[in-house]
C-alpha cells in the first residue's frame, strides 16, 4: 500500500506572543532580548508570598483576536493553574484557561486548490509564557533566564480540519496577517513572537477514526514546520505498513537531519491538574466592551482583499498575495500613492520581492525599504526610465542598500537607451549575427523575433527599451 492511500490529519495550537508593553501578571517589561534575568521580577520569579494582578490589555488584545477569527466570546471566563515541572518554570505552574477560554467556536477561511476551505477554532485562551533554558555549550548544564517569564501569549487551537502541509502553512500565514492587522502582535518568528504546536496523525482514505496523533513542540519556521509534517506523515505511514504501532508522544524536530526524536509521552489534561487560579479574579466582560473593541477593529484583509479587486482592479491571485501579510499591504498602499499604478506594484511584489525574500528565508517585515522606493521604482518603470529586467536588478540592490531607486541607477549607470539612432545600429548587428532569425521569422515561427529582442536586449546589458528594440527589428524583418 502506497502513502496516497493515506490521508494526513492535522490539528495546529499556535502560541502568539502579545505586544503589551507589560507582562500579563506584573510591570516588568514585555521586551524580546535584554541580558539575562534583567526583565524580572519577584512576581516572575514566583517568590512566596507575591500575587498576580492581571494586565487588562492581555483581555482586549485576546478579544480583538477572538472578534477577528469569527470566535464567541465568552462574558465569563476564569484563569487556571496549570501544572508541571520544569527548571524554567520557577513556580512548578503556568497561569493558563482550561475550561472557561475567552474565545471558543471561531474559524478562519484559507485558499487552496480546490478553492476556499473553513478551518475551524477551537479556543482562544490567554496564558503566561514560561521562562527559558539556555544551554551551556560545554555540557556542563543549563542556565535559566525569566526574562520571557509572564510574557503575555494567546494559545489559538484549531479544530483537526488541516489535511496537508500546504494548507498548515497557507492557515499559519492567515492566522499571522489577522494578527498583524489587528496589532495585537509583531509575529516574528524569528524571535519566538509566533510558533506552533503540530500534531500528526495518519488514517487509511475512507477511515472515519482518527489515528493516534504525535505532537511537535514551539516550532517558529513556516518552512521547518512544513518539512517536519512530511517527514513525521511519512515516518508514521511506514511503522503502521510495516506492522507496528504509533506512540502518542512528544517529539523534537531537528532541522540540521530532518528528522523527529522522541522527547517524552504526550500529555494529557488530566496530568496537569487544572484548578482555579484562587489569586486571581473571575473575568467578566460585558456586551458594551465587547461592542467596543469589535468597532475599534482596522480594516482586516478579507475586506481589504475586496476593496483591491473592486478599487484596483487587480486580480485575484494579486489581491491575496498583496492582503497575505499587513507588512505587504502597507507598502502596497504607500507606493500606489506616489506611482499611481498597483498592476505594476503589485506584480512587483508578488514576483520580484517574494522571490528575493523566498531565497534568503526572510519574512516581508525583514524587507528592508519602504513603499515610498517601491513606487519610485515604479514611476521609472512606467516612464520608460529603465526596462522590466533593470527593475529587477535595483530590487536586488535595494535589499542589499536601501536608498532612492534614482540614485541606484544613476551609481550604476542604468538609464534605459531610448535613442532611436543607437538602436538601430544594435538591430543591425544582431540581424547580421542570426541570419537563421530571419529565415524562421519569414516562415511564420514568431518568435524569432522574442530572440532577437532578447539578444540585443544582452547586447545592452538590458538597458535597451524593449518596446523600441520591438519596433525597430519588425521594421528590418519586413522589408
């Protein structure tokens, strides 16, 4: 039996760090980095005989995501010890919602190939985050820094309704614009602002019955993330073929091998323990707030991906990749106001700059200028400054020196040649090198002339006007 005759089941939980300016129990400062055990206080450190006092901040950024992701919010909730051992967890439990989450029975609407499909939400509930172990390189031990301790997190679980690494990654960056949009977080993954929890499980095509399902931990790369699903779906596939059973576990993702590693048996809620916070107040929310917040709610990209196609025209594939990430949008936004043409911002972007981004695995906050030199690009693009394959190469320049488009190709001497006179003697010369163009253009092969265009284009190191080179070889090649 081959793994087609398998189909993969996925639920995701994703753990979004939010950007309060304090954290969710204390007034340390909710800052990524700083020296070790600098952001502290006794209340992180869980010293005896101090209390929590919860951050109202954390409730609303946790409703907005709520009202955002088409959640029920819930007037009264609770918070819940949850808990366990580790060394980064001073306190031996984290302040988490176990039966009473502020946000339950939500979905969000992802893209696919066979067009549109619902992914279900569980919850949302707040919780702490833990602090963390950072390990000494000599095997000598670890050290632990509470600095990220009581850091205020939203813990999204979705329903299992993921079939595919495709749709987790096209979820995850859904789930990461919606939050974007809303400002409830800064998403960087690459500072552990966004990671996720993935649980895989494996089940024959035409089983109703899910498989038993192993759980990858605070996994923050889109691209690790989809790899890991790959080899995780295929490592279960095998066992089960070759006879064996699959363990309900923990497991670690290496990137470096490409593999998953046992870390210890899965848990349930039971091994926690849960029980009411007793130093911490019920929550209660009336209608009037959550009125409030849901009005104060930005454009989110569902309509704004509307207004793109009926404002802009632009189509639909455009729209979507524009409205993916707010990062993207922004600098949509600003450079159409200075170019005056999203066909060729957008285009742009959805090739040039997604491509550069995809080859140094960055992210579009990572991008390095603003609209503000995208649309200058543009206007020099659209005035027949510079040709289409100039543009790419400013774009490369940009991420590498961010500064105005016009000095870029002015330094590089990148001026578009318009000069008719010029031209020609260019269009003489490539006829004169490729009499064989000639013949198949008159024997009605077209593009011949595609490739005398693309020679004299060589020619000019790109700097030749490919509308003008057009004219001109169409004027020799039909005498």
């Amino acid at each position: 039996m081959s793994n087609q005759d398998y189909e993969i089941v996925i639920g995701l939980e994703v753990h979004c760090e939010l950007s309060t300016k304090t954290k969710i129990f204390c007034s340390c400062p909710n800052e990524f980095g700083g020296e070790p055990n600098t952001h502290c206080c006794p209340i992180c450190m869980a010293m005896p005989g101090t209390l929590p006092v919860l951050n109202e901040k954390v409730v609303e950024y946790a409703v907005k995501a709520g009202i955002a992701t088409n959640c029920q919010i819930a007037q009264n909730s609770k918070n819940d010890r949850k808990n366990y051992f580790y060394p980064d967890l001073p306190k031996a439990y984290q302040i988490s919602q176990f039966d009473m989450p502020l946000c339950y029975d939500g979905y969000v609407n992802i893209e696919t190939e066979e067009g549109e499909k619902r992914i279900r939400l569980e919850r949302i509930h707040i919780e702490e985050d833990a602090g963390k172990l950072n390990h000494d390189d000599y095997g000598r031990g670890s050290f632990v820094d509470l600095n990220r301790a009581g850091v205020p997190l939203i813990e999204c679980v979705s329903k299992p309704d993921l079939r595919s690494k495709e749709e987790v990654d096209s979820y995850l960056r859904k789930l990461k614009s919606i939050f974007e949009y809303i400002g409830i977080s800064d998403c960087k993954m690459q500072e552990g602002s966004l990671r996720a929890d993935v649980n895989v499980s494996v089940r024959k095509k035409g089983v109703n019955e899910f498989g038993t399902r192993t759980e990858m931990k605070n996994m923050n790369s889109f691209r690790s993330i989809s790899r890991a699903i790959e080899y995780e779906a295929n490592r279960q596939i095998e066992v089960l073929e070759n006879g064996g059973e699959i363990m309900q576990e923990t497991l670690r993702w290496d990137d470096i091998s490409g593999k998953t590693f046992s870390m210890r048996d899965k848990e349930e809620a039971q091994d926690y323990r849960y029980f009411p916070d007793p130093d911490l107040v019920a929550i209660e929310l009336s209608d009037e707030y959550i009125e409030n917040i849901k009005n104060e709610l930005p454009e989110l990209p569902e309509s704004r991906k509307k207004r793109y196609l009926e404002e802009y025209h632009l189509i639909p594939k455009a729209a979507n990749f524009v409205t993916s990430s707010k990062y993207y949008s922004e600098m949509f936004e600003e450079a159409i106001q200075i170019c005056k043409n999203p066909k060729i911002a957008s285009n742009l972007m959805m090739s040039e700059i997604a491509r550069i981004l995809n080859e140094r695995e960055e992210e579009p906050e990572q991008i390095p200028f603003s609209g503000k030199e995208l649309g200058e690009l543009v206007e020099l693009l659209d005035k027949g400054t510079i040709s289409s394959s100039i543009a790419k190469k400013v774009l490369e320049e940009l991420f590498e020196s961010p500064k105005s488009p016009n000095q870029i190709i002015e330094e590089k001497g990148w001026v578009q040649i318009s000069d008719e006179g010029a031209m020609k003697e260019v269009v003489r010369k490539i006829l004169e090198a490729n009499p064989q163009s000639i013949i198949d253009f008159q024997a009605g092969k077209d593009r011949a002339l595609g490739f005398l265009v693309g020679q004299a284009m060589k020619e000019t190191k790109g700097k030749a006007n490919p509308q003008l080179l057009n004219k001109l070889f169409l004027q020799q090649l039909k005498k």
